[in-house]
C-alpha cells in the first residue's frame, strides 16, 4: 500500500517524468466507476524500461488528483511533467508548476467521432425534422460512420458510397473525412 511513497520519498527517483490518467476500473449496471492512475515515466523517456504504475486514486476528477497531490512531498510534486488533459485533470495543472498537458490519441479520437455524430444529428434534423428513426439512411449508418475506412466491408462501402453521394449529406462527408484523416495520422505513429 506504500509502494508508491517509497518512490515519491526519494528525491532524484523520478526525474520529472510523470503521467496521469483516467481508467475504467469496473463497470457496473449503475454506472462506470473511474480512478485516476499516476505512472512514472522516466524509464520509457530516457529508454531503460517500462513506465511504473505510482498509485490508482478513486475518481476522475481534478479534485481526486488534487487531493492526492496534496498527500505528496512539495519537491515530487514540483517533478510532475505529463497530465491527460481529456478529464479535467489539466484542471489541476495550476497545482503543478512547468506541467504540460497533453491529450492520448484515442481522446482526441473520441471527440472527432463525437463532432461526426453531432454533424450527423444536426444534418438528419434539418432534413427530416425529427432525430434519426430507423429506415432514414443518416441513422443507419451511424455505426459505419464510425469504421476506420481500411477496415469496412464492401457491404459497408455500398451503403457509405450510396449515402455520401446524396448531396445533402455534403456535411456529413466532409466531418467523416476529416474523422477519417485524423485516424490514419496516429496508425502511422
């Protein structure tokens, strides 16, 4: 259970390299329950091993973090450099001098997707007046929408190619390709 002090107490150990995170831990019929993980970095940054897993703090929140910040010593807090900015972690960051925060790929992902389905619902409404029901197009390709493009079947290309070429779905085509694009830069990482 002290693990992590043991790391945090010695000055030096960690070399300023720190990340901090959100995980699922468990899902539940009542709700997803986070934690915020704290990993040291330093081995993967200078390249001598596996990053170390610091503590897990129930909650996602920048109070979480926060508070669990405030049970560090000054100087290993003053060494913390990486924050996920996705959660409100980077909320914290004023609790942190010299933080950069930063955004995983797969978040900066999500909210691509999430502006793909705001598009989506925005162009279905204008043109029908109502949300997607399930025999309009828009709504049946949701899912699709959202397939990396190397990764659709040719049923799935059909049924794009049928919707994309309907010009009033002009929108919707250009969020998808953008959403496309962004994802073909990080599998060239």
């Amino acid at each position: 259970a002290e693990g992590h002090r043991l790391l945090t107490d010695k000055p030096g150990r960690l070399d300023n390299v720190v990340g901090a995170d959100e995980h699922v831990w468990r899902h539940t019929r009542c709700g997803d329950k986070y934690i915020t993980v704290v990993i040291d970095l330093t081995p993967v940054s200078i390249g001598n091993g596996p990053s170390r897993l610091l503590a897990m703090v129930e909650g996602r929140s920048k109070q979480s973090f926060k508070t669990w910040l405030a049970t560090q010593p000054q100087a290993w807090c003053d060494g913390v450099r990486i924050v996920d900015g996705f959660t409100g972690l980077d909320g914290a960051t004023g609790e942190i001098p010299k933080v950069i925060t930063v955004m995983a790929p797969l978040h900066v992902i999500r909210l691509a997707g999430d502006a793909l389905d705001l598009c989506r619902r925005r162009v279905q409404a204008e043109l029908h007046g109502t949300r997607g029901r399930k025999h309009h197009p828009l709504y049946q390709a949701r899912r699709t929408l959202h397939t990396g493009a190397g990764l659709l079947t040719d049923k799935q290309k059909g049924r794009l190619d049928a919707l994309l070429v309907n010009d009033w779905h002009v929108e919707v085509e250009a969020t998808w390709g953008v959403y496309q694009t962004m994802i073909a830069a990080y599998r060239t990482l």
